[in-house]
C-alpha cells in the first residue's frame, strides 16, 4: 500500500474536522477563542521500547493516544484533536492498518477527538508521535511548579495494575489496566473549575518518581504514607497470595497513568465530593512540605512513620 | 546520559519562552491574537529513510528543522515554535548531542523559533519528529486547492541541486543544497500579504510529485515546459559534463524545499518585482487549465510541445 492509499483509505475518515484540510494539505490548523489557550503534549514511541509489534495495531494505537490524553489530563485541559506521525514498513499487514485505525477510532469517539494531520514515512523499525492538542482557559493551567508547603497530597484510581498487565498479560484485568488506560480528563477538568488543584502530573515513570517531579519543580519535599497508596481488590489479591510481587514493585511500575495532585487542606471535604461525583477513587496519600535544608525529597513512610528505602528515580523509561 | 541531564543541559537553553514552561512539564501552552489562527506541520525522521547516523547531529538536526519550516512557508504564516521527540541510545556520542543542539539553534536563530516542548526516549534505531507552529491571518493559508484554471506556474530557487548534493556529497555546493535547505519563509509571507497566491506546496516528493499534489487537490490539470525550470548554474555545467545525469533525473530528485505557486496571469509583473525585492529567484514554468475531460494530470513539455513520458508519481519517500 503507498502513502496516498493508506491516508485515503485508513486516515482520512479519521480527519472529519475542517482543521485538518481533509488531510490532503503538508499543514492543519487551529483557532482559538480570545479567552483560551492551546495546551499540547507531544510522545514518541519506538517498537521495543514502547510497544511490541505483536502486541497488535489495535493496542498499539489505542495505548498510544490514551497515555498521550494522560499528559493533557494533567493540565486540566480539555482535549480536541491530534497530529500522528506514522511509521511501516513490508511487514505490516492490511490487519494492522484496519486495527490500529479501529484503536485511533475507538479513543476519538470516547474523548471527541480528531486527527488533524501528520507524517507517513517508512522506517525499518516502527516509530509512532503523536501531538495532542487540548484547549484551557488562559493562564489556568495545573502545572508542575505550583505545589504549595502543607498541601495534602492525592491520588486518583490505584497504583500498580498497569505494572502486573506488563508482567502478566494473560489476566484480562491487569492485560485491559496496561493497555487500555484511563486518561482522567474529567478530573483533571473538575480540579481547575472548581479552584481545588493548581498542580497535578500523569503517573508515567512511576508515584515516586513522578511526585518527585513535583517536588523539584516546587521546590518542596513529600512524605506519602505506604498503607495509603492504593491498590485495587486485584492487586491485594495478588499481593497476599504470590510473594514474588511487592507494593514496593507496584509503586515503582509506572504507565499507571494517574493523576497526582496537590489539594489545600482545607479542601479534602471537596475532593471526597469530587469522587462521587466522577466516579472516580481519590486517595489522600500524604504531603508536601518545606525541607529545612531546602532539598527536595520523597519521603516514603511505613506505619510505625520509618523511611522505607528506596529509589526515587522509579522507572525511567 | 540520562534524560533529564540531557534535557537541562542540551535542551532547556533552546527553550528560552515561557510557553515552554522551561521544560519542566509534560506540556507547553500557546496564545494567538484574536484574528490570528495556528498553522501546525508535523514531521517523522527515521534512520537509514531519511538520514545516516554518520551524517552527524548538526546535520541531521538541521536539515530536520528546515525542511519542517518549509511546510510552514508554502502555507505563508510565520514560525515561531516547535516540538521535539528525541530518540537516543548509547551509541550516541556527547558530541553528537552537541552538534545536534548546535544545529538546532542556528535554525532557531535564524528564523527565530524557540523549543517548546516534546518527548526523550530509547530506541534501537534513531527516530526524531517534530511538530512546528506558525501563526497566519485567519482564513489566509496557502493550500494546494486553491489553485485556479488558467493560474500561470511559478517556482522559487533551482531544482535538483539537493538531489545532486544526495549523489554527491564531496561537492560543497550540492552538499550543502541538500543538507540545509533554504525554507521559503518570507516568499510565502509575502505572497500572502500582496494577495499574490492563494495555493503554494513545497517540493518534498520531486517537482512533478507535488505539483500533481496540487492538480489533485484543485482538480486542475498542468502543462510545464521542460526548458523553462530552473537549474543553478553549478547543476547545468554538471548536466553539460555528465552523461550519467539527466534534467529528469533533477526534477524527479525531490528536497528541493522551494515553493511551486499559483499566480493569477495579471500578476506576473508583481512578482517580478518580488523576486527582485527577496532577492530569490522566481520562474514561470507553464499553467493550470481544466482538462475536458475533467482529468487531473501534469503534462511537461518539450521545446516542440511534445509531451515528455514521466512518471508524475516522482519521488516517493
């Protein structure tokens, strides 16, 4: 299949919004009303780093948006549309073609979405980017940096499910929890417009070292509570019976695809709403505080409140 | 090197604008002008498809941002940012990473762009992508449909000296034509703002190639002439000398990255003047008209007006 059929065939009913010139243009566009601003996230995925290619079209695509919408989710952004860079080579069949777009297809109706444009080139080794594009009113973005000293620190859904997806892939629960992730734009959105957050970040290397993200960021330290993090039924479950997995192994797993974020004490009456509301387990997991020697740490603490010793750069992709 | 050593220490003085964040989030943010709308490109780079590993960071990186500019000159608007995915592995060098950010920041600096944002990871073999924003006058973008029957034909630059620079790289002049294309910023802003073209593309896939991207998406046919596309002097004396080389051979090259446009015939004049005042050479070479039989084709002729047999298809990445 060339270029100009695979955009004909696969790509362009993915591009139905008149930004993206029905992909028959090198360039798209995007406007703006006077109050917002463009918030954009941009991932590159590499075969054997980020995926298999017998993982499948379907997976692939449809793990590579949902984790790219994870970044969006973060800023409270409301997403519309994506940009694709797309790879192949002889060995992709007219099945991975029909999957991955059906994947693309799937996550554009659930988070109303469009592809905008792109890049189809040919490459021995398969590499997708996408570039996502979220709208937010101006200057409201939950970022990094804005963590204040004595803020309680949350966490949405549970750690660690996405890590025993990558190690067993043959229990649907955990299979669907790695592949099939949950960007939270919702709560992302809820956090901004109802002022209870200024900083969150997307679980993607791991708690730790994601909350040690926000901690340099804001220059602040954090002390988290192990017997708070929380786990699903099925992660407990699997904790209790196998003694090869820790909750230390979990926490330190990334691609959770959570969110972390700050919250004024004053305000955990609000997020316990917030949860029922979305639907969605909120966790209070510990806080930020200031260092008196102005380092920027992760304190991770076990029931009797001793350090536990570990490694806070977590999982470096 | 891990990746946020590479990112404090080779990206983050590329990313010197506040919509950057200073790297230390996931995302980046952009504002526009009430009457201002953005123009995005999006480009993928695998090794061995579009680069060497020995062709070196500085060159690789260069001629990545210049070529991703020149979809942004054939559209008219004015850059100002870009994203970057970057793919490394351990058999990089320290001076790869040097000459790599080198090069990307005599492109910023030139055509005074800023790094806002983008992505780091492993990979076996090199992947780069990058998505590059201009901004434009709502409405106003160059594309390929507006085309009009009876439109004379215009190129910018020569043709063919990257393809020669491709063949040949001890020859300082191709070498150079080939790995640091001129993007066609300021042509495509000033046929925009004197209302001089409404349809534009720049020469990735070879003249012929995009100029039936053009045809297609206007749904026009082409006529050229053989003996009116430009060559540089140093290209025809190569012609002149070598057999083993044909004036096919250069407008089938591809990379040139100079823009083919439509002109209305009464503005011919006017565009000489351009040419004159840009100081970039302009070339009619032939027109659009409406095919009865309603058939979109690009005919080159020669001097007798014979059709020349081509394949329109050209270069093909």
């Amino acid at each position: 299949m060339n270029e100009f059929e695979l955009i004909n065939k696969f790509f362009k009913p993915l591009a139905t919004s008149k930004e993206s010139f029905g992909l028959t243009d090198d360039v798209a566009k995007i406007s703006l009303e006077p109050d917002e601003e463009l918030i954009i996230s941009k991932d590159l995925l590499a075969q054997d780093t980020h995926f298999l290619k017998e993982d499948g079209g379907y997976k692939i695509a449809k793990k590579a948006l949902l984790s790219n919408l994870s970044d969006l989710a973060s800023s409270g952004s409301t997403p519309f549309g994506y940009m694709l860079g797309f790879s192949k080579n002889d060995t992709l069949t007219h099945k991975f073609y029909e999957d991955f777009t059906q994947g693309l297809k799937e996550v554009q109706d659930e988070y109303d979405l469009k592809l905008l444009g792109g890049d189809t080139i040919r490459s021995k080794t398969l590499t997708f980017s996408i570039t996502i594009f979220g709208k937010i009113k101006k200057g409201s973005a939950l970022l990094r940096k804005n963590a204040k000293n004595g803020d309680s620190i949350y966490v949405s859904g549970y750690i660690g499910d996405s890590y025993l997806g990558l190690k067993n892939k043959t229990n649907k629960y955990f299979h669907d929890k790695h592949f099939f992730p949950s960007p939270r734009i919702k709560l992302g959105q809820e956090l901004l417009k109802n002022n209870l957050s200024s900083c969150a970040i997307d679980i993607s290397d791991g708690l730790l070292a994601d909350l040690n993200h926000i901690c340099i960021s804001s220059n602040l330290s954090a002390k988290i509570q192990l017997d708070d993090i929380p786990f699903s039924k099925e992660a407990q479950t699997l904790l209790y019976t196998s003694k090869k997995t820790s909750k230390l192994d979990l926490i330190a797993g990334g691609e959770d695809f959570e969110l972390i974020f700050s919250i004024n004490k004053d305000s955990e009456e609000q997020i316990n709403q917030l949860a029922k509301k979305i639907k969605i387990n909120l966790t209070k997991i510990g806080e930020f505080y200031l260092d008196k020697e102005a380092n920027t740490k992760v304190d991770l603490l076990d029931s009797k409140n001793n350090k536990i010793k570990t490694n806070t750069d977590g999982y470096i992709h």
